[in-house]
C-alpha cells in the first residue's frame, strides 16, 4: 500500500500545505489520506528568505499531516512559483536511428534531450520540459510518434528554469527534515493539473493562481502548456491597501478582506458594512460599502488583472486562448474579482476550485489549495526517476500506454543522468 503513497509540500507565501494521496490501483481513484496547513513563515513571494524559520514551518506541517496519514513522509513533490521562474519552447531535432523501421521510445527520448540543450547560466536549473508537438518528416500536430515510420523526427518543448539558489534552499529544508524531493514543480503548472479540464487546455486558455505574494501563470494553447511566469504581486497587496486606507493593522484588514468576500459576494449589498461581529482592536464597526469596494479593492484589482492582460500580451499566445482565465489560489476569492476582470481583460473568467480528487477533507476543496491537489495530480501522473532527471517522462509519453517499456525508458534516462 506504501508504494502508492504520493506527497506534496506547497510552501507558500501566507501558508505550508502538506498533503498525503494514496493511489488506490483498483479503482485508480486517488484518496486524500492526510492534510495540514499552517502559517508560512521564511518566505516570500515563493522565496526562502529564511531557512531556519522555514524549516520550522514545514516540519510542523509535515509532521501534522504525517500523523493524520498515520504513514510517514520519506518523499514528496515540491511547489515552485515566484518571480524567479522563467520559461522558454525550444525545438529539438534527431535522425530517426533505424530509418527502415519504426520511430521507437529512444527516439522520443534523443529528441527531446536534444531539446534540452540550451544555454542556461548556472544561477538557473531546468525544472520541467514538456513536449509540446511532434514533427515526423516535417508533418506537424503528432502527439505520439513513437510506431510512426521517418527519418526525422523533431519536438516542440515547453522549458521551465528557476533559480538554483531557491531551489538549493528548498532542498536543504527538505533534507534538514529527512525528506526526498521527488520533483519541484512550478506551482501554476500543479494547480492547472487541480482546476482545468482538457477541454479547455484544448481550446487554449490562461490559469492564474494569485497567492498571498505572487501571482503564478499557465498558459496552454492546443492542449499543451506554452508558456510559464510569475508576478511579483499577491492578495497581500490587497490587504496592505486596506491596512492604509482604514487605518487599522494587517491583521484586521486581513480579516475584513475576508469577511467581505464571505459576507457580501452574491449578496444585496447594503450601503454601509457593519464590521462588528470581526470585534477590531481598532473599534471599527460601520465602514462605506462604496469606500472599501470601490475606493480601495476594485482599484488593486483593477491593476493586478492589467498586469495579467500584459503577461499574456507578452507571451505572444494572446489570440489562441479563447477558454478565457481561470483564477485560482486564495485570492481568486476577493470581492469584485470577475467583475474587474471580465472588465480589464474581456475574455470569459471563472474561478477555478480544486476538483478530481476524493478522500476526508473538505476543507482543501478551496482555491487556495490548488497547487497542493495539484502535486498529487501531479505525481500521480508523473513516474519519478531522478529530481534532475525525466521526472516528467510520463507526459513525453503522454498518449501511449506505459507498459513493460517504461523500465526500459528508465534504464535509457539513466544513461544521461550525471
Ligand atoms: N475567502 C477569501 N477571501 C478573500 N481573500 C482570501 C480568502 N481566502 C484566502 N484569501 C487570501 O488569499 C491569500 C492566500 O492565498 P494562498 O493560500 O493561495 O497563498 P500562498 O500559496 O500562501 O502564497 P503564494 O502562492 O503567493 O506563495 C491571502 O492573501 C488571503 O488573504
Ligand atoms: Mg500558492
């Protein structure tokens, strides 16, 4: 039963989430067996800015979840975001190696190593390739070459690079805790596995999942994700902006923030708000609807969702998305947010919950636990072989069954690992 255990850490901004799945093969159902969360400390804008503080956060949600689970956590996939993650699509090309006969896996697999070799400084790490297309003989739009006959063979990839000194300290916590890290993965990219349905991927579409510090994009155009990056802005911003403009502390803008989007979205809003229930330090209790809506949380959406509209400007795949966006992550829940988006960004906009997973807590059916059903999405899909490895060569073979060839892929994978 063990071997079926898959893990995930998400270290965010506002919160460490842990989270144990067990992939039950009969009915290939995943169940979540143990959860926690707790506040992050050590962290910002998805950076570990404090390794000790960090580890003490994680060690206390790992072993929460750990005990919950009653199994303990010797490995899990970690969730990567931040402004330090950059992508780029890169073509790989190889001569097909017996052209009598067939296209076989260690084709795909030259190809897309081919596809690796970029130049790369060694401030930054590649954390994720994904085949996009494959090109047999100069024929586009092959999602799965390997039978096909040719002579050559090409690949479209989706490249995603973070920062090595990141990454270093994620480890570092990871193994300061005991803890084998099966794979970091951009946490846009997880939490698109949570919320998005293939139709959409299909059609072409943009996640975004707005943290407490940062906001992570995907963007997948013909079922394939093309284009990765980050934000450096969050839902804490928000807050701030509440903080400044009531003049009150954090704390209590934080839990107004809340209250609005629990108390007031969908509702009849009254013109005045009455705050007391919230029991302020600051003795707030009746604030305008129209002062901290209008005034003070519609202008920072306002500017978070033209930031995203430039994002996607920039990614040069603004005319092949018509799905529109999917915004998930805690601040996915602010008031306003589809108003002001569908206003800035004109495309369809839905908020996007974590779904395709079962199990006892409901309370991880939230937005904000996105990027954590995501790591087990993931690592369901995903077969690990080495962190700096092909940990994604489940999606290389994304369409074939993976049957007695995956052994042999491995042992061919291996051969390229240092
Ligand atoms: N119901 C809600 N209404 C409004 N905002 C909310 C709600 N629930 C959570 N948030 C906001 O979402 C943010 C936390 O989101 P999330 O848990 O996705 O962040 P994180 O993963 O810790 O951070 P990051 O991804 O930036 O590293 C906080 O700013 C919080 O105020
Ligand atoms: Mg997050």
């Amino acid at each position: 039963m063990a071997d079926n255990l898959i893990c995930g850490i998400d270290i965010g901004s506002s919160k460490i989430a842990t989270v144990v799945g067990i992939d039950t093969s009969e009915t290939n159902e995943l169940k979540i067996i143990g959860f926690n969360t707790n506040i992050a400390r050590g962290v910002r804008k998805g950076l570990v800015v404090d390794i000790k503080e960090a580890t003490e956060a994680v060690e206390a949600s790992v072993e929460k979840a750990e005990r919950m689970a009653g199994h303990k956590i010797n490995k899990a996939f970690i969730a990567v975001g931040g402004p330090h993650i950059s992508s780029l699509n890169s073509h790989g090309i190889v001569a097909v190696s017996n052209p009598q006969g067939e296209i076989n896996e260690e084709d795909v697999a030259r190809v897309v190593e081919a596809a690796k070799a970029i130049s790369l400084s060694s401030t930054r790490r590649i954390i994720e390739v994904i085949p996009r297309d494959y090109i047999v003989d100069g024929q586009p739009g092959i999602k799965n070459p390997i039978g096909m006959s040719g002579v050559r063979l090409e690949v479209e990839t989706h490249i995603i690079t973070a920062s090595t000194t990141n990454l270093k300290n994620q480890e570092r916590i990871l193994s300061d805790l005991g803890i084998e890290n099966e794979g970091f993965v951009f946490s846009g990219m997880a939490s698109s596995e949570a919320v998005l349905t293939d139709t959409e991927k299909e059609l072409g579409i943009v996640l975004v999942d707005i943290g407490a510090g940062k906001i992570d994009l995907s963007i997948y155009v013909d079922g394939a994700l093309s284009y990765s990056s980050s934000i450096p802005i969050g839902a804490r911003h928000i807050s701030n902006d509440i903080a400044v403009g009531l003049r009150v502390s954090l704390d209590s803008a934080e839990k107004i923030k809340v209250f609005l989007s629990k108390n007031l979205v969908g509702k009849k809003k009254n013109p005045q708000i009455n705050l007391s229930e919230l029991d302020l330090p600051e003795n707030l209790t009746d604030v305008s609807l129209k002062t901290l809506v209008d005034g003070i949380v519609a202008p920072r959406l306002e500017e978070i969702f033209k930031l995203i509209f430039d994002e996607i400007e920039k990614s040069g795949f603004g005319q092949q998305i018509p799905s529109g966006l999917v915004i998930t992550g805690g601040g996915a829940l602010t008031i306003g947010m589809l108003e002001t988006g569908k206003r800035v960004v004109g495309l369809p906009i839905r908020i996007g919950y974590p779904e395709k997973i079962s199990g006892l807590v409901d309370e991880i059916l939230d937005p904000q636990y996105s990027t954590t059903v995501g790591l087990l999405l993931y690592g369901k899909n995903n077969i690990s072989v080495d962190p700096d490895g092909f940990k994604n060569f489940g999606k290389i073979l994304k369409d074939f069954k993976i049957g007695n060839s995956v052994s042999s892929l491995k042992n061919f994978f291996k051969q390229f690992i240092p």
